[in-house]
C-alpha cells in the first residue's frame, strides 16, 4: 500500500478518518506531523498508535529553518503522500517545489471562493446556498494550488451555523480518503 503522511495542527478528525478508512482505500498513514504540541490530533495519533513528530516552531527561528527540521524527518521515512489535514502554516516554495505533487490539502469551501482559516464561518455568514470541499495540490500561495476533487453542500433553508459545519466535515471524511485512493491508483 502508498504511504501516506499527514500534517495537522488542531483537532484532527481527517486525520482520524484517514486512518480508519485507510485498509478499505490501500494505502497506509505512516506518521503525523504537527507543529502544535497542544493539538488533539496528538493524544488521537497515540491511541490510534500511529507515530507522531512535533515540530515547534521557536521565537527566534525562521521559517526556512523550522522547516529543515521538517525535511530531516521526511528523509528518514519514504513516504509517496503528504496530505495536510487542518495543517495551518503556509509552506514554503522549497518545501513545494521539492515535494511537487505529492503535497495535497483540503479545504473546506469551493475554492477559489473563502480561502483561509475559517472558511465554512465566512461562507456560512456570508448567505451562500451552495459551499463545499476542496482537494487541491499545494502551491506557494493560501488555498490556491491546483484543483483535484470538489463536491458540493447544499444549506438548507433551516441550516444553522452547527448543522452546516457537522455537514461540511462529513464530506470531507466521505471525500479526502477517496481522493487519496484515486491518486494512487492514476500513479501506478
Ligand atoms: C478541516 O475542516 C479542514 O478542511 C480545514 O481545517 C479543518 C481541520 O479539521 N482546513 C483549512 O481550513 C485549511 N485552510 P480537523 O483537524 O478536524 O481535521
């Protein structure tokens, strides 16, 4: 089976849900990255025992650097994907250029509408009928790497904020583990 690494930086249930979906779809998550030492996602990777690695970014280090630490790691384990699952820090153009096509995110809106980190909130909050997930490639940019998969949410006329977000993160956890499978299966 491909493996698969996944980078998270909050509560983590895509990456939960890539997990336990994860024989049904051939491939196998090998380790997640998070750059949040309090992220949930942790303590869900040590009861699932999947092997976790903490980069903190410290006060006085850059980017760059912070990052160096992240590509040690990924040398000492071969990996096919990196599937960012609520991965809140922007890349680098290294780290895309390097890792080109094998990085891919999700998001929860129709892209290239409500990019950024709050986006089922300001799609909610801004009257859409329609909304959605998006699985893309990374790029250098916020949300803008090349579109593989979108599928649609209706809000229905009774839709709370509570109701359309419970919505949303349910197609993600139908849509992300069959992408990853899709793509797999394309490469071979
Ligand atoms: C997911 O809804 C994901 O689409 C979103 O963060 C959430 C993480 O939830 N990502 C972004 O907004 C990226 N711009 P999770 O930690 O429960 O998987």
């Amino acid at each position: 089976p491909a493996k698969v690494l996944v980078f998270a930086s909050g509560r983590g249930s895509n990456f939960v849900n890539l997990v336990k979906q994860s024989k049904k779809f051939n491939y196998r998550v090998i380790a997640l990255i998070v750059d949040n030492p309090e992220a949930p996602a942790i303590e869900a990777a040590k009861k699932l025992d999947i092997p976790y690695y903490v980069v903190m970014r410290q006060m006085d280090e850059t980017k760059a650097r912070n990052e160096e630490k992240i590509k040690s790691y990924l040398e000492t384990i071969p990996f096919d994907y990196i599937a960012l699952a609520g991965y809140m820090r922007i890349l680098t153009s290294e780290f895309v250029k390097r890792y080109n096509k094998r990085v891919i995110n999700i998001h929860p809106s129709l892209l290239p509408a409500f990019k950024g980190p709050s986006a089922i909130e300001d799609a909610f909050n801004y009257g859409v009928r329609v909304s959605g997930v998006t699985i893309h490639y990374i790029d250098e940019g916020i949300d803008t790497g090349e579109i593989i998969e979108q599928e649609i949410v209706y809000v229905d006329d009774d839709e709370t904020l509570e109701s359309f977000k419970r919505k949303i993160h349910e197609l993600e956890h139908e849509l992300y583990p069959k992408v990853i499978h899709r793509l797999i299966q394309k490469r071979r």
